[in-house]
C-alpha cells in the first residue's frame, strides 16, 4: 500500500494538546512569579493574651476564657497596605466563622487594626477548644486572606480561691 503524502500545515490532535498545555504552563509560571513580587496585604500579625499582672512581660499566644481574670481575652493585631472596607473573622481551620469581630469596617493602610476575642462564639456560649484562624475579607479588592499563625483557646477550670 502506498504511503500517504504529509499534508503541509497539519497538526495531529496530539501536537495541539502539547502545545496548550505548554503554553498554559509558561502562563502559570508568568502568573506565579507576578505574585511573588506583590507586596503584602496584611502583615505584623499578632495573637497575644494580655499579661497576668502588671509587673510581668511575659507574652502568652494562647488563652483560657474560663471567667477566672487571667488570660480571659486574646488581643489580635495586624496591619494593611492597603485602604479598603473589610470583614474581620474568627474562622475554625476548615473555614466556618466563629465570631464576626469587625463588618464592613475601614481599614486604614499602613494602620495597626486590634481587636479583642474573649472566646464567645456567634449565638452565645463560648468557643469549644482548638486551634482558630483570623479571616479577613477585604471587600473592594475581593480577596479572602486568612492570617498565618494560629489562635489557640484553652478549657482551663478556673484556679478556687
């Protein structure tokens, strides 16, 4: 039989996937290495419990709102580079919000933003114990950042006496 002639300018199905998903590749890569260079939205993340007395420095990242006056809250703190309005969320690590602390709030760029968790959940009650993330929606820019670090609530009975 003979051989058929090569058709110039053809392309198999095959040569055609090749070429997107390299092409597609390179444009991932493009996207990526663009990110990298974008400065931070949110930086200078904090989680801290206030100290016990007055007279100590000591920082503790954790706390235990048990009602007994010590550890109680968690002061959370952060910064934005950028100026928009913005939901401010305590989140379980698979994404269910806790507590709404700030909605639709101004955040100023450049501006050290705090808040104070005491452990409350919505509904009333408080928190189970775990570890919890901060969640915040920045509402002009549409972006969703849930904050390195970690929140972390304590079940402490409260000490007699």
């Amino acid at each position: 039989m003979p051989k058929r002639p090569n058709r110039a300018g053809s392309l198999s199905p095959a040569a055609v996937v090749f070429a997107l998903l390299v092409l597609a590749t390179v444009a991932a890569f493009a996207y990526a290495q663009r990110l990298k260079r974008d400065p931070l939205v949110v930086d200078r993340v904090h989680f801290v419990s206030p100290p016990v007395s007055p007279n100590t420095e000591e920082r503790v990242h954790s706390f235990t709102p048990n009602g007994d006056c010590q550890r109680d809250t968690i002061r959370i703190s952060f910064r934005t580079t950028v100026s928009d309005n913005g939901n401010v969320q305590i989140v379980k690590p698979g994404g269910k919000v806790v507590l709404t602390l700030a909605r639709e709030e101004f955040l100023k760029r450049y501006t050290i933003h705090t808040y104070v968790w005491d452990g409350r959940q919505r509904g009333g009650g408080t928190a189970p114990p775990g570890r919890y993330k901060l969640r915040v929606t920045l509402l002009g820019e549409d972006r969703v950042l849930v904050l390195p670090g970690a929140i972390k609530l304590h079940d402490v009975p409260p000490e007699p006496g």
